[in-house]
C-alpha cells in the first residue's frame, strides 16, 4: 500500500470550488466544498496510478506552509491523501 499526502488549494470560481495541487500541476473542482474534496481524492489517486503504471517522475509535496503562504485571503488549503493498493495498481 502507497499513501501520497499533497496540499491543495480550494478557491471559488463563479459557481464552482476550483482545486488546485500546486505542486504536481493537477486539478479539479466540485459544486461544493466536499465534493471538491472527494473529486481532489480521486485526481490525487489517478494520477498516481498513472505515475506508478508508467514509472513517471513526480514532484515531492511542498509544506502546508509554504502553499498557505502563497494563497490569497479567501482561499482554503488542505492536506489530502491517495491510498493506492496492490489492486490499485495491476
């Protein structure tokens, strides 16, 4: 079992909760906050599936930190986990 753990940023945009990981370039969005959320659980889990499937490099997660510093007032940093399983990957 492998457990990716990356910062992502939720901001509005228009009607939607826009999702953003910083440092690997991915994202998603959701009519609410939770289903933002579980979207971004499901692009995190996807793309390293993909990574693994094909022995991509990926970039390591900067610190909660470093991403909430770079954010704008009304922005939303969390922290959000991929498990990938053995079955995950075949």
């Amino acid at each position: 079992m492998q457990r990716h753990i990356y910062p992502a940023i939720f901001f509005k945009d228009d009607d939607m909760v826009k999702v953003l990981f910083p440092d690997l370039e991915l994202t998603t969005d959701g009519f609410f906050m939770e289903e933002a959320f579980l979207y971004a659980k499901e692009a995190l889990k996807g793309y390293f599936i993909q990574t693994e499937k094909y022995d991509f490099d990926y970039n390591f997660p900067s610190s909660f930190e470093k991403v909430k510093g770079s954010c704008r007032k009304d922005d939303v940093v969390m922290l959000v986990d991929a498990i990938l399983t053995k079955k995950d990957l075949k």
